[in-house]
C-alpha cells in the first residue's frame, strides 16, 4: 500500500517541459517560476520589487496545450497574454475611474 503516491510522470515531463521554457525568458521586472497543478502546470509571475505591493500573478496550462507540439509558440502566446493582463491589473486608476474621481471632487 502506497500512503504518498509519486506525481505521474506525465506531470513531471509536464512540469520540466514548461521550466525549461521560462529559463528562456528574462525580465527586468518580473521572476518566472512554475508548478504541477494536477495534471497541468500552473505557471507564476511575481514582481522582483517585494516593496511595492503588487499581486502575483497564476495562469494555468492544460494537459492539452503542454502535450502540443507546437507548445513552444502557444506558450510564448500564452506567456505575453498573461502578462498584458498583469500589468493592466497593475493600474491603481484608469479612465473609467472618471464618475468616482467627479463624485471624490477630484
């Protein structure tokens, strides 16, 4: 009887498949880093600069997409999506913020 059961393996293949990618990508800004997440891999962006209060960011890579072979340019899609969508989460105000700025007599 196995009390601890060993990830599948495909998730391991999974999992390196996805960190030998992100050690292609530096930024100035942001650290890259990866999990397993079942039998997909959830992939973290954090931003270097712990002292400015900024979330960090997860997105999730289905089984389908890793096991692709075209997955090297889907994940660079999918990489550069995820992070227009970080950085426009990073805005403290926007345009549409005009209505509560009026009401705040801003």
């Amino acid at each position: 009887m196995i009390y601890n059961p060993s990830m599948p393996q495909d998730s391991n293949l999974r999992l390196d498949r996805v960190l030998t990618q992100l050690r292609l990508y530096e930024h100035p800004l942001l650290i890259f880093s990866a999990r397993a997440k079942g039998d997909g891999v959830e992939v973290i962006i954090r931003f270097k600069d712990e002292s400015i209060p900024v979330h960090t960011y997860y997105f999730d890579l289905h089984p389908r997409d890793l096991d692709d072979p075209q997955f090297e340019w889907s994940f660079q899609r999918q990489l550069y999506d995820a992070l227009h969508d970080y950085f426009v989460e990073m805005f403290i105000r926007t345009p549409q913020d005009r209505k509560d700025r009026q009401r705040k007599g801003m």
